[in-house]
C-alpha cells in the first residue's frame, strides 16, 4: 500500500494551541512550572458527547493548554511545530487557525500576537518548504464588535504569500449567539479580499448551515458534515463551490457520529463536494493530518479515492494556481507509484 506520509495534501483546519503534541504541551508546562489536568497528559484522546456538557469538558481542557502559551516563544514554537509536522506528513499547504485575543495579554497586544504568528509561518515556509497561511479566527463566546476588531486587524495583514492572512472564521461552540451578528465582520474581511472559513454544521444541523450560508458567505465550510441530514442543501453548498473541511476523528471524538465509517465523507465526494480533510485539534484527538487519511482507508477507500480528496484538499486551498497545479502533478506521480 502506499505510504500516505508521502501523498501530496492541504491541511486546511487546524488549531493553534490545539496543533501541539502532548509531549511539547508537557515541556512547556514543565519549563513554567505549571501543572497540566491529567486529561491532557494521559495520552488518551478526548471522547466526550455531542452536547452542551461535551463540549464544557472539550473547552476546559483547549483552555487548559492554551494557559500554558504565555509568551512569543511559545507562540513560535506552536507554529514551527506545527510546520514540521505537516512537512513530514507530506501537506504542502498549511492554513493554520488562530485567534490572536487569546494570547494578546501576554505580547502586547492582539497586533503583536499576529505579527509575531506570521512571521513564525514565514520562517518556517522557507525552513521546511510547505506554504503556510493564517487564519484569523473569531469567536462565538466573545461579543460580535471584538470579531469587527479581529476583522480589521486581518485585513492589514490580509495577502497570498507566505506568513499572510489568507482567511476570516468563527469557531468555538456553535450552539452560542446568533449567527447573523458575525455578518458586519465577515463583511469587514470580505472588502479586503478575505475569504470567509466560519465553522458550522458539526454541533448543529442543516438550519444552522443554511444560517451560516445565508449570513457569513463561506468559501469553505469548517465541518459542515451535518448539510447532509438535508442532500438538497448539501447539493446546493455544492453548487454554489463551497468547500467541507471535515476532520473524521474529531467527529467521532466529540460525539456527533459514533464510529469512524459514519462521516459522511463517502457521501459527500459522491456528491461532488470538494473537501479537505484535516486534523481539528491533534492536542486532544491524539490524531494529526495523515490519521485522517488512515481512518478512510480502514473505512474502504481506495488509493485513487485518497488521491482524489488530497486534489480536493488543493483545490479548496488558497494557494496560487501555480502551487496547485505542482501539487496536483505531485499527487499523480503518488497514484502512478507501483
């Protein structure tokens, strides 16, 4: 079987703090003296359920380690770390998420907390040879008027080479606030070129989607498996060349699909969907990039279907068209490999 390390891929959701593994959470807790919940340090990943009580326990354990990310150094190594990861995994794309209010208190500001991520992910381009973008993200347990100051923020920053803001979203629990309130920020992004990448559809069904369609204007949907409990919407986020950025094992992990085969990946490639598997949050899924990609082939998915959702995961990138057109020639010499 060929060895998916080396398939030519995007990864296009993943965390900031939540891309770290266990053993540099622990190190860098270690280095500050501080004491880590047994929950992030047992090597166990998180299996909670898809409710209000779920998602507490998966909140309280992201806000844990992101306690520990307290300085520019930390904030640099999340990022080089994460790159080098990603090179290993053979990604040659990485848009990683981030939402600088969480970690402005220790850097100055929500300016330099940016500044300080985009000039990580420029080094590490150049160091490990994979594109890298950043995604400003809001958040759905903060005030809508902090998402218009986000939103602001990353259109100074906004462009398409590497160490640039590449993308707009709101994430955190889906179920908070209202959705139509995030429009004016998003607006605010779009002006300057911005595409929206909003989480939804994962906690909540097809009437949120059709909301976060409706008001946010996605280019990718962050999830967006539960469009499929309505086929006419899914068909219509489709057509319309919206993009799923789906992460089996986070599904799974947070309880809205019981086992890894009932993602609805198969269903939504058939569909004609264009999608990017990706990897949510390693830190607490215990799962990275390629997992995703393993956790397909066990569900029966062929080489030349695995290839095809890495094209997908190209496609919906926002790479140059140059870039794309490497990597899609990349991953055919992959499928062409006896």
């Amino acid at each position: 079987m060929r060895d998916l390390n080396k398939l030519p891929k995007a990864h296009l959701h993943l965390h900031f703090t939540g891309s770290l593994s266990v053993s540099s959470l622990t190190s860098m807790a270690h280095e500050q003296d501080l004491r880590l919940p047994d929950t992030l340090t047992d090597n166990v990943a998180l299996q909670v359920p898809a409710d209000q009580r779920g998602w507490f326990r998966f909140q309280r354990a992201y806000d844990a380690a992101r306690a520990v990310v307290r300085s520019e150094e930390s904030m640099r190594r999340i990022v080089r770390e994460a790159v080098a990861d990603d090179a290993r995994e053979g990604s040659r794309r990485l848009e990683i998420q981030i939402d600088p209010t969480s970690y402005a208190p220790f850097v100055g500001g929500i300016t330099p907390a940016l500044e300080i991520v985009l000039d990580e992910a420029t080094n590490a381009s150049r160091e490990f040879g994979i594109e890298v973008g950043v995604i400003v993200a809001a958040s759905r347990v903060r005030h809508p008027l902090e998402a218009r100051t986000l939103a602001r923020l990353a259109a100074q920053y906004a462009g398409d080479g590497p160490g640039s803001v590449v993308g707009f979203g709101l994430s955190n629990d889906e179920r908070r606030g209202i959705t139509s309130e995030w429009a004016a920020a998003f607006n605010i992004a779009r002006r300057a070129g911005i595409p929206s990448v909003p989480h939804g559809g994962e906690l909540l069904g097809p009437e949120h989607v059709r909301d976060v369609m409706a008001h946010l204007k996605p280019a990718r949907l962050g999830h967006g498996v539960r469009a499929t409990e309505d086929m006419d919407l899914a068909r219509r986020i489709i057509d319309a060349g919206v993009a799923f950025e789906i992460c089996p094992e986070s599904n799974v992990s947070l309880g809205v699909y019981k086992e890894e085969d009932q993602v609805p990946v198969r269903q939504l490639m058939e569909a004609g969907a264009q999608i990017a598997l990706g990897a949510d949050d390693p830190l607490l899924f215990l799962s990275r990039l390629t997992d995703q990609y393993e956790i397909l082939r066990r569900s029966g998915f062929s080489d030349r279907e695995l290839a095809h959702l890495a094209r997908t995961s190209v496609e919906a990138s926002f790479a140059s068209r140059e870039s794309k057109a490497r990597w899609r020639a990349e991953i055919d010499a992959w499928l062409a490999e006896d």
